[in-house]
C-alpha cells in the first residue's frame, strides 16, 4: 500500500490528467449550481464556490446532506461527487435532486453513483479508483472547475492557470520536503499541542482542508474558523480553560489578497490572543496566480498533516474509525 506522501505527490499529475478529460455539454447556462458531497469529495466544491464562483454572476452552494435545498430546480446544474460512489448522503441527495428535475453530473470512480447516473442517463466524469477520497482533490476540483467552463459559467482562461498550477506544484514538492522546510517547522509546533487555523472568510475552506487532513492524516484534533466572524465570539473565548489553552497553536492563513481592514483583523486578533496560546504563526501564499496561491496553501496543509502523522507514529492512510462507523451504518 501507498503512503499518504506518495499520494500528495500525484497531485500535480490528477490536475494535469483531469485538464485533458473531454468536454461535458449540457446544452444550458444554469442559474445556480450545487456541489454535493461528504468529506474529502465536498471539500473541491467548497473551494471552488467561496474561492472561483464569488465573483460570478451564478448562485452556488455546497450541501453535505442527505437532502438538497428548496431552490433546486430545473435550472440547478447539480455536481454530485462521491469518489468511492457510496457514500449514503450522496446518493440520498441525488435522488433528490434528480426528482426536483435538476441538471445532474457525477464525478466518482465508480460505484452506486455511476450505476444510478447511467440509469437515468446523467454524464459521469469518472476518475481514476484506488485513491483515499481526499487524495483525488486534483482530480475533483479540476473536473468541476472544467466543467463550468465548459458550460460558460466560468471563462476557459482560468484552465490555463490550472496548467501553471501542475509545474508550480511540482517545484513546491522540492520547497517542503526539506528537513528546514516550513511545512516540518509548521508541524513541529503543532505536535503535541491543539492547531488552530484561521483565514478570511472567502478562504475558509482552505482552513478547512487544513483541520480535515490533521483529523484524517495524524488522527489528531484541530479547530478551523474564519475572521471577521470569529472576532464577534470566539475570540472572547481564548481565555478559559487556561491550562488547556496552553496546549492550541494558531496559524493564519494569508491567501495575498487580504483587505486593510482585514489585515488589521488579523494583527489585533493575534496580540490580543497570543498570550493565552503557546504560540501562533501567520503563513502568507506564494504563487503569481490567485490559483497559485490557493493551491500552495492546501499544499502546505498537506504536507503539514503528513509530517504530524509521522509525529504521531499513525498511519497516514488508515481510517479505522470512519470505517467502522460506515460499517455499522450498512448493518
């Protein structure tokens, strides 16, 4: 079996092999588009929603649940990915999207999903199979991304930034696999102690990822959450139990295109907080790209949960309590 480091590494090779994938026409330029999915196969609408679909004049929405919301309609382009194909939330959600007459894609490397999809005659972008979920993200933010370009929701420019991305990840391999490297210094401070990972609100889902890969990777708690909604309560909350406090590490990510207003967020929420932690570190994104940026952080996180699995002496790809929870599900 394959290490997660392994995995991580093919990242750039999933981009690259998902940009040649052929085009999916639905004939339609929706009016709001819905990613669904769980886990490690949601994560890439997330992104794409907060982080690409913002600036669009197209409603979207991500729904990690076993229904879909009331808006969901014959407009709804309605993106279904459940990598292994069976993930019950999924599927529930596809029927009922499929019965409120939703235009459906599924992406998925097989499976329930693909069996239903080509029942009812909706597309299947299918992936490669043999990958932990969260280690497709390449392919799956890549499919959905070229998948509403190919619709015209978003201009085909930014598959040309996608490509950047493959040679960018490929060099940022190099960057963090040093014993110096900021991904090993990033999990040394967070061994043994609690991470905190903050970003601005549009940039969430990175922080997201981050918390997702430490529970999944090196079985390990964290906390993600976002400025400025933080600074109206949690930030209040930094104070007690103080021992236990003692044990959290914040990081801040800097996606490069944080207001003034926000930067200053940032500064203050950290001196009024620092004393109350062992420590914080705010990580700034390098890349020329907005995509660029985007994926150098999810990059380091990555890395970052790697590195503390190794720490912690788990194994990186295992997920023993998840599955036995699916397991006892099916019973």
């Amino acid at each position: 079996m394959e290490k997660m480091i392994d995995y991580i590494k093919k990242m750039p090779s999933h981009i690259e092999d998902a940009l040649q994938y052929d085009e999916v026409k639905l004939n339609v330029v929706p009016k709001s588009i819905v990613f669904s999915g769980m886990g490690g196969s949601a994560i890439a609408g997330d992104l794409i929603s907060r982080v690409v679909l913002e600036k669009e004049k197209v409603f979207s929405q991500v729904v990690r649940d076993y229904n879909v919301p009331g808006f969901v309609g014959d407009d709804t382009l309605f993106i279904s990915t459940s990598y292994s194909g069976n993930t019950e939330e999924t599927l529930s959600a596809y029927e009922d999207a499929k019965n409120k007459k939703a235009k459906i894609v599924c992406i998925t490397s097989g499976g329930e999903l693909e069996r239903r999809a080509k029942r009812d005659g909706f597309p299947v972008m299918k992936v490669p199979e043999g990958y932990p979920p969260r280690a497709a993200l390449g392919y799956l933010f890549t499919l959905s991304l070229k998948l509403l370009t190919d619709n015209g929701v978003i201009k085909k420019d930014i598959l040309e930034d996608m490509q950047k991305v493959v040679s960018f990840l490929r060099k940022l391999q190099g960057e963090f696999e040093g014993e110096e490297s900021l991904a090993r210094k990033i999990a040394d401070k967070f061994y043994r102690r609690i991470p905190l990972i903050y970003a601005q609100s549009r940039y969430r889902p990175v922080a997201e990822r981050w918390r997702a890969q430490i529970n999944e990777n090196a079985k390990a708690f964290a906390h993600s959450s976002e400025l400025s909604e933080m600074n109206h309560n949690e930030i209040a909350g930094i104070l007690h139990p103080e021992h236990l406090l003692k044990q959290f590490f914040a990081i801040y990510l800097d996606d490069g295109t944080l207001s003034e207003r926000m930067k200053l967020r940032y500064l203050f929420t950290d001196e009024l907080t620092r004393n109350a932690i062992s420590g914080s570190l705010t990580v700034e994104a390098d890349g020329e790209s907005e995509l660029e940026r985007l994926f150098y952080l999810i990059y380091l996180g990555d890395y970052v949960s790697v590195y503390l699995a190794d720490y912690y002496k788990e194994d990186a790809v295992k997920i023993e309590r998840i599955s036995e929870l699916k397991k006892r599900l099916a019973q």
